[in-house]
C-alpha cells in the first residue's frame, strides 16, 4: 500500500506521531463537523477492527523502521468505550510500535464521560497527557451547544484526572458562542484557569455546513458575537493567559514551558503521521491516504482482510514544501529556513520572491534571516494571510 519510493526514512525527517480515531459521541453537538456518531454503547467490532489494524500497520516496513514519538487517541469520545477497553488499546500501541522513552501519549474525553477508576486504568496503560472538552464553564452555554455534559461534571473531571495522577491536562475551550459575552468568556478562563491546567486550546466557534448551527444561521435564528466583540475575547485571551503563565504557541494553543503538545506540534511542522481507525489520515513520507469515513464500513472491511482505504496521493515536492509553510505559520515561531532547506531544498524568499515582500510591506509577515513568522497584525488574519501562500 505504501509505495516503495517512500519506505526508507527520509533526511532530515523527525520521529511520526500516532493517531488512533474513536468517532462515537453519547451525542451530537450542534456545530459538529468532525466524523463522529451518536451512540450511547459503542460497538465492540470497531476496536476489534482498530485493534487489527494496529497489528497489521506494526508489522510494516515503514513503521518498523521508526521510533514513534506520540501516540493520539481522539475522537468523537475515546472515553465512551470503558477504561479497561481504552487502556487495552494503549498497550497494544504502545507494545505493537516502537515509540520513544518519552513518548507522549494523549487521550481525548469528555467530562461525562470519565471516572477516577477509568483514569487511573490509563494512566497505568501509559497514558501521560489528558485532552478534556470542556468548551464552556457555563451550563447555559453548553446546553446552547448540545454538549451532554454539565460545568460540574467539567470540575469533577479535572479533580478525578488529578487525583488519578496525571499532571499534564488540555482543556479545550471556545468562544464566539452564541449568547456568550466577553465577560462570559472572561469567566471561563478564570474557571480554567483555576484548575491550573497545563495546556489550554482557545477556539473560536466556526460555522461548519451541515451541521445544525449552519442551518440556524441561515434561517437567521442563531445570533452570534459581532467581529468586534468576538476579537475582543481573542486579545483578552492572549493577554490574560500570558500573565498565568501559559505562552501562546499557535494560533488557538496555550501552553506552560516544555507543555505544548509534540502529537499537534508535529502536523504542524508537516511531519510524518500513521492515522488508524474510520476516516482517519496518514501521511507517511509525503503519501498520503486516508480511510473509509463509516465506522461499520470501516470494521467490516479490516475483519474481511481488506484495505479500509479512501484515498491516496503522493504529494508534489512543491506541494509539500507550501504545504509544510502554511501549517508552520500557525506556530507562534513560524517557519525555520534552515528546516525546509533540508527537507525540501527550497525556503520562503527564494520560492514566494515578491508576494512574500509585499506581505512583508503590508506588516503581515515577519522574515527575519532564518524564519518567517505572521506578526502581531497578520495572526488575526492568518486565514488571509496563509491563502496568499498555497
Ligand atoms: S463531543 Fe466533539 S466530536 Fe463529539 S459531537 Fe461534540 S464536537 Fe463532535
């Protein structure tokens, strides 16, 4: 399935990330876009599938000849399956592939979804750092999303992760909500913050097609934040968390020094990912395929023995190289010269020539003599900015 051409390490080329999708949610939430379906007891044939898949992609050359750094489980809810099972599919990742001393191995949850028995149950199987979706520390906000869980359930997830033991906790947030005010949103960071966690995501709400959000914008029944108010929240946010002590590293991510996430920082810097499970991406070596969206689908061709494969292409030399700048831009630091030399022979002056001094011109850049950053003015137009460059 991997072509040959792409098998042996390539220079320059850093240890892959692991990724394994769980796509069940006990609901949808409204302005979900992800691949994930309601179910309240999920099915035990899809980690018999994924587990086959692990088996099967740790016995390949391509992987056999890595050390993987990370391991991501996500979702939908990895938690909706029990502790017992979650863990077990830890350590057959964790056993199956070689991973690094210390890899840092992510599970996803949400709050309603999560107790101190099945934390600690993970936190045995080798899992070091916890991703919560808590979203809102309102409940009059959660239910406007159509999240199933409650701002108790989001404080006693926390304490239970704590006294479980890890000490290396995500709490992912959002602002834009409907109803939500800036100090609505000010709150929600005090909250957080409270807790002290490690890392802090800050999205701002996107209205996705097809989901039920997009259809109450169009019937004009969902009345959101107006751009000034909603980049009012962004800057409070960058503001607020540098003096807590979480530096803000890319776009939407907060971290304490040495916390940033290495599984996000690696797609970031375009790096190699073996993405296992229904719907999810792989990138190994510049292939790239993904695999069938449908979780039956998916279960059922990995149990006949066949490829659960969606699509595939071999990405262009220059295709990756503009590719690896765009997604590098969302780091706070940007884009080092000397890293896309080596791994492409080509860097940003000599491969945009004027488009990238014009952006220079307009304050929206920063080339400096090994990197290329978005400045201060050019982050909050960084979808702009970024479309210039593809
Ligand atoms: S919990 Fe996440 S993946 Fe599940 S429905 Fe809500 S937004 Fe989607």
């Amino acid at each position: 399935m991997v072509p040959n051409s792409v098998i042996h390490p390539g220079s320059g080329e850093e240890p892959p990330g692991l990724y394994l999708h769980i796509p069940f949610c006990k609901s949808r939430c409204a302005y979900c876009s992800f691949n994930s379906y309601a179910c309240q007891s999920p099915p035990a044939a899809y980690l018999a599938a994924l587990s086959k898949q692990i088996r099967h992609w740790a016995g390949q050359q391509w992987c056999r000849e890595r050390t993987f750094a990370t391991l991501f489980v996500g979702g939908g809810t990895p938690t909706i399956y029990g502790g017992g099972e979650l863990a077990s599919l830890v350590e057959l990742s964790l056993t199956s592939f070689n991973f690094t001393e210390d890899a840092e191995i992510t599970v996803e949850a949400n709050p309603n979804t999560v107790s101190e028995q099945a934390l600690t149950s993970l936190r045995r199987a080798g899992v070091n750092r916890l991703s919560l979706g808590v979203q809102a520390f309102s409940d009059r906000l959660l239910a406007g999303l159509g999240r199933s869980h409650t701002m108790a359930e989001a404080d006693a997830a926390i304490g239970a992760a704590r006294r479980a033991g890890f000490t290396n906790i995500n709490l992912d947030l959002m602002y834009g909500l409907p109803g939500q005010s800036v100090a609505d949103w000010q709150d929600s960071l005090d909250q957080a913050l409270a807790h002290a966690p490690e890392h802090l995501a800050c999205y701002e709400l996107t209205i996705e097609e097809g989901t039920p959000f997009a259809r109450l914008v169009d019937k004009g029944d969902l009345i959101l934040p107006d751009e000034e108010e909603a980049l009012t929240m962004a800057e409070r946010t960058h503001a607020f968390l540098a003096q807590a002590g979480l530096e803000r590293y890319e776009i939407s991510n907060y971290a304490a020094p040495g916390r940033e996430c290495r599984h996000n920082l690696n797609y970031w810097r375009n790096g190699a990912y073996l993405g296992l499970g229904a719907g999810a991406v792989s990138c190994l070596s510049g292939f790239r395929f993904s695999t069938v969206q449908e979780p039956e689908e998916f279960a059922g061709l990995v149990q006949r023995g066949e490829l659960p494969l969606a699509e595939g292409e071999c990405l262009p030399l220059e295709a990756r190289f503009r590719e690896s700048v765009i997604m590098g831009l969302r780091m706070i630091q940007g884009v080092s010269f000397a890293r896309l030399h080596r791994q492409f022979g080509l860097t940003p002056p000599g491969y945009y020539g004027k488009m990238l001094d014009e952006l220079q011109q307009q304050g929206l850049v920063a080339v400096s003599k090994d990197s290329l950053r978005l400045t201060k003015a050019g982050l909050p137009v960084a979808n702009q900015v970024l479309a210039r460059l593809v």
